[in-house]
C-alpha cells in the first residue's frame, strides 16, 4: 500500500529497501519495486511492515518482477 500526504509518502507491507538516497529510493514489494525520486528524501519512521519518508517527491513508478 502507498499512501501520499503532501510532503510525506507511507508505504506498507514493504519487504526491503534497495536503495536509500536523499534524491533516489528503490523499495521491494511483494510483486514489484516501487522507485521513487524526488528532492530531501529521509526516512523519519520505519518498522517490519511500514516506512515512512518525507522530502520533494517528483516521481513514483514501480518495476514489475516475476516472483
């Protein structure tokens, strides 16, 4: 699940962060990565199942993967 709220993105049910740069992120889902890229990217929460980050969002997109 992906939810956006102004300068903040929650994402759910993640399995693991790819890649984590202050312009760039790459998340795995359970059937695709989700890509994000933007502007002061940060991570300000995180647990198991749910990341939580802020900064300029510009693009989302998501790379399909067969599992």
């Amino acid at each position: 699940m992906l939810l956006i709220d102004d300068d903040k993105v929650y994402i759910k049910d993640y399995i693991e962060i790819l890649i984590m740069e202050d312009h760039f992120f790459k998340i795995k889902m359970p059937r695709y990565c989700l890509n994000v890229r933007g502007e002061g990217l940060a991570i300000y929460y995180y647990d198991q199942n749910e990341i939580r980050f802020s900064g300029h969002v510009k693009v989302i997109e998501y790379d399909e993967y067969r599992v």
